[in-house]
C-alpha cells in the first residue's frame, strides 16, 4: 500500500479525504467476502455505506492514477506497447445499461450484450499487459438519441431580444400545428361520418 499512497500524493487536486478514502477502498476491496458493494464494503471498513456512495459519486482520476502504478511496475528499460481491444461480455434481460447487439469473436457474429473497450500497456519483454483504461461501449440506441437530442450551439453574440423573438416564432409555430392537427381530426370525423 506504500506504493499506493505514494502515487495519491502525486496526483494534483486530489484532497485528503479523498486519498484516505482510495487507501481504504483498495484495502477493502482485498479483504471483501462475496460481493463487492457499498454494504459489504462498510462492514469490512471504518467508513459508513453513506461515506462510499457520497465518494463514488465524484470522479477520481483512474487514468492518471494507473499510469503512475504502470510507470512504478515496468522497469524503464524495457520495451512497451499499447495495445487497444474490446471484451463482449453476454448479458440477458432488458433492464442492463448499454445492452445492445455488439460482435462477439467467440461465436463469430453479433450478439446481444455489453461491450467493454480496454486500453493496455503490454511490457514486451515480460509478456504482461496492464490495463490503463476501461470504458463502456455506449449502444447504438443511447447514441441515437444523444444525437438526435443535442440542441445547436447559440453563438456568444446573440442577445436576449433574439432568443426572445425565436422563443416567440416557436410558439406560434406550436399553435399552427395544434389547429392543423384540430382541422385535419375535424375533417377525419366528417370522413367517418358520411
């Protein structure tokens, strides 16, 4: 844990609530039986169930933090690569964040689960791979729909007199499409009933 601690100080603007927590964190999660979640965790620490979900919802530089324990585990002399790869992992249920069709090289075709994209440093000489990054592979449909809810930028000279006039044409163009749609329905029950 020394190397640890030694690497949380050499992150910048990481305060010291936060280091002490990471020290705890990673001893825990060492001594954890079964399942690795906020109630376990306070059972096998000082720190409350609160404590834990409070600090897993600020971001923690793990980009920076595992370059530094990479640097501290491959001698400089050797040679290295990187190294970028996706993981299928099969999922089942509808309820699973991400879950959509991604190519599975096991079987060889698309299938229905998650897929992880990992950034590694191989030491060529040892033979070993050490992850430096891991992310999520979003679904075609969250992509979808980011994109097709992104607003368009207004630009830094436009001032309130214009937004307040498009805000305006917006609404009348609302209005005209809800009478459109009141004549068109009216003349849908003069169709039904002749």
């Amino acid at each position: 844990m020394k190397i640890v601690e030694t690497i949380l100080h050499q992150i910048d603007g990481l305060t010291q609530p936060k280091r002490n927590f990471m020290l705890t964190l990673f001893s825990t999660i060492l001594i954890v039986c079964g399942k690795v979640n906020f109630t376990n965790l306070s059972r096998y620490s000082n720190k409350s169930e609160r404590t834990y979900r409070r600090h897993f919802n600020e971001p923690f530089p793990f980009l920076e933090f595992n370059s530094y324990l990479i640097k501290e585990a491959i001698p400089s002399s050797h040679q290295k690569i990187l190294a970028i790869d996706c993981s299928f992992i099969p999922k089942a249920g509808n309820k699973t964040f991400g879950k959509d069709y991604f190519f599975n090289g096991s079987s060889g075709r698309a299938e229905k689960g998650l897929e992880v994209s990992v950034i590694s440093v191989i030491d060529v000489d040892s033979n070993i791979g050490y992850s430096l990054s891991v992310k999520q592979t979003p679904s075609q449909t969250k992509i979808n729909k980011v994109s097709a809810t992104k607003m368009p930028v207004k630009s830094s000279n436009t001032n309130y007199s214009q937004t307040k006039n498009s805000k305006k044409n917006n609404k009348n163009k609302k209005n005209s499409k809800k009478s459109n749609n009141k004549d068109l329905k009216d003349k849908k029950d003069e169709i039904c009933l002749v």
